[in-house]
C-alpha cells in the first residue's frame, strides 16, 4: 500500500504534510486477542522513519474524508495521522485490515467526514 502521510497536532489547524512523496506503508500485527494491535509505520526513500503509530481494534476508530483519505485519532502521540492512498481499493484495503468488519460479532467501522480533511485535494501519481 502507498499513500502520503499527513498529520495535525492537537492545537493545530490544517493538515501537515509529513513524507514529501507516496511511500510504502507498512502494516504489523503486534496482539491477536479480543483486541488486534496494529502498528503502522512508513519510512521516507531514505530509510528515515516519517511515523509509528498503533491502531486497536476494536477502539480506534478510522474515519474516511474522501474515497482515498484515511484518518484516525493517536491519542498516545496527542495527534491525528492521515494517509492519502494512491487509490480508493488501497485505502479499503488497509481499513479491512485494521478494522475489519466481522458479521459474526456484530463488528464495526466509524465513516465519518473531518472538518479539517475535506479540502485535503488527491494529487499524486502512482508510485514509480
């Protein structure tokens, strides 16, 4: 999966864009138990970490701005990450993986437009 890599500090308005192009975002199961820890991290081309974050599920809720822009609350950096994949099936694909959505148990997955993300515009090509 690549997408860019944005995020807002608590007291800041606007997203910051934080790699300078798409980048490979990497997916880990950390827990499988009642609640799956997932840790998310991408590195810029030069092996410089952009950002580690975990998702639980269930309990972190992801939040869909558009059809390529995923967004959720770290509440353990005081932040909101965003990634901006490079298609609408990458941006299903790592919200099926980090919350998917379970029929048995009666799982689900929070959609919901940020006030902040809407005027976020996708522009990039596919990676080369």
């Amino acid at each position: 999966l690549w997408a860019e890599v944005f995020r807002v500090q608590d007291n800041e308005f606007g997203w910051e864009r934080v790699s300078d192009d798409v980048v490979p975002i990497n997916i880990t199961c950390l827990e499988e138990s009642s609640n799956r820890v997932f840790q998310i991290t991408a590195y810029s081309r030069n092996a410089m970490k952009l950002f580690d974050a975990r998702i639980i599920h269930p309990g972190t809720p992801l939040y869909q701005a558009n059809e390529c822009f995923v967004h959720w609350k770290d509440l353990l950096h005081n932040c909101e990450w965003g990634l901006n994949f490079t298609s609408p099936i990458d941006a299903k694909r790592f919200q099926d993986c980090c919350a998917p959505v379970s029929g048995a148990s009666g799982g689900h997955r929070s959609y919901a437009k940020s006030a902040s993300s809407t005027s976020l515009r996708h522009n990039s090509g596919s990676p080369g």
